[in-house]
C-alpha cells in the first residue's frame, strides 16, 4: 500500500494486524499479528485502513534482514530533491 520495495518472499503473502485482544488470522497464503494499538499509526490509503509507512517499517524488524530493513527504511525517509526521481528508483 505504500509502494515500499519488500523481498519477493514477502509480497506473496497478505499481512494482517488486528488489534489486541482481537484474534489474528490464520490462513494459508496470510500472515496474521495482534497488535497494541497504541504501537501503530493507522492512516488511510485508497479507501482501507492500514498501519503508516514508519509503522510499517517496524512491524517488519522480525521478518527482515539488514539489508533489507535499510531499503524499506531509505524508501520510507527519502526526500528526492527532483520531481519523479524516488518513484523511479521504487519501480
């Protein structure tokens, strides 16, 4: 939802947080958390409520390497300095 580059391994799979002490899901080809409300800023994109990109990014300390974390984070904290550049280098 937030353009972020993710490891292919990870974009096959949908992530969904539920807010404690609701039950998280339990599907084949979904991966469920439970989640403390006040640890995560919900913004809205395209119509659906999802976690803001920094919290995005911290959700994912668990699942993701180093490296990986670094690109996530550059892509969430980038300020291009010309018009169109970061939405380039995220394709």
């Amino acid at each position: 939802m937030h353009g972020l580059p993710l490891p292919l391994g990870c974009q096959a799979l949908l992530w969904v947080a539920v807010r404690h002490p609701r039950t998280a899901p339990d599907r084949p080809g979904v991966r469920g958390a439970q989640i403390l409300p006040h640890m995560v800023r919900v913004v809205e994109r395209d119509g659906l409520r999802v976690a803001d990109a920094a919290s995005t990014w911290a959700s994912l300390g668990g699942v993701l390497g180093g490296y990986d974390l670094t690109a996530v984070v550059d892509a969430v904290i980038r300020r291009p300095r010309h018009a169109g550049r970061a939405e380039r280098a995220l394709r």
